[in-house]
C-alpha cells in the first residue's frame, strides 16, 4: 500500500476579474446571505435568552463573536476591542456552565447585555465589509483553530 502524499494541489480560479470584482463588493449588496446569516444569528441568540439553546446555537454565536474578532483585527469596529473580548469571555463561561449542567444553557444579565451589544457591533460590521473582508477574516478564524489558538470549552 502507497503512502498518501500531503500535496493538494491550490484551486484554480477560471474568472479572476470576476472574483476580484466580487471581493471588491459590499455586503450590504448580497442580500439575500447577508439577511439569512443575520437571522441565524439572531434566532441562536433568541433561544439563549429564552433558556432553550442548544449546542448548535452556543456554536452559531461562537462563530459569529470569532467573525467579529477577526473583522475587529481589520479595523472594521476596533474601537470595541475591549467589548469583543468581554462578550467572548460571558459566552464561554455561559457555555461552560451549559456543559456541566448537562448541556443546558442558562445564560446571566450582565453577560446577556455584553453578548447583545457584541452582536449588534457584529450586525453593523457585517453591514460595513465587503466580500474579500469576510473572507480574509474566515480564514483567520480557520488559522486560529487550525494552530489551537482558541480556548477549549470541553476540557479532557
């Protein structure tokens, strides 16, 4: 049996004007993606208020607070650097004590106001990028799980 070999080979890009006039484009043109990733979000975060989050919805707003970071890092909204960090840390010890107690997530007041500003900062951001922004900051958020930068909720 052969060794698999790590090379893969890098996709090939057949319209590059188009895709450098697509990253070029706001968001605020999409759409129809930019109103279905807002409503997921809001739909998680609704849940967590109402006590019936599930570790999909803890996932979906993990997400969007590491977009968010990571759009903060491009300068779009680094002024609330202090706030991201805060909502991130209310999010995490939520999402702690949800897995201690059986994967019920219960969330406090003041970590529900930090999470709901951090969201709207994470709405207006979404507004103000363009395509290639949510892109590079996807691939950030990846580099940083890749390289286990970020902070384990399950600890072994």
């Amino acid at each position: 049996m052969r060794k698999r070999s790590k090379y893969r080979p890098k996709p090939v890009i057949l319209n590059t004007m188009a895709y450098v006039l697509s990253g070029m484009m706001p968001m605020v043109n999409l759409k129809d993606k930019l109103v279905s990733l807002q409503l997921k979000n809001h739909f998680a975060l609704d849940d967590l208020r109402m006590g019936k989050a599930t570790k999909n919805d803890i996932d979906t707003l993990i997400s969007a607070f590491n977009i968010t970071e990571a759009l903060a890092k491009q300068n779009i909204g680094d002024e609330y650097q202090q706030e991201i960090k805060e909502a991130q840390d209310a999010l995490f010890d939520c999402a702690k004590r949800g897995v201690e107690m059986n994967y019920r997530f219960i969330v406090k007041g003041p970590e529900l106001k930090a999470i709901n500003f951090v969201m709207q900062l994470h709405d207006e951001q979404l507004k103000a990028a363009t395509v290639k922004d949510i892109e590079v900051a996807t691939n950030y958020v990846n580099q940083c799980l890749t390289q286990k930068r970020a902070r384990p909720i399950l600890s072994k």
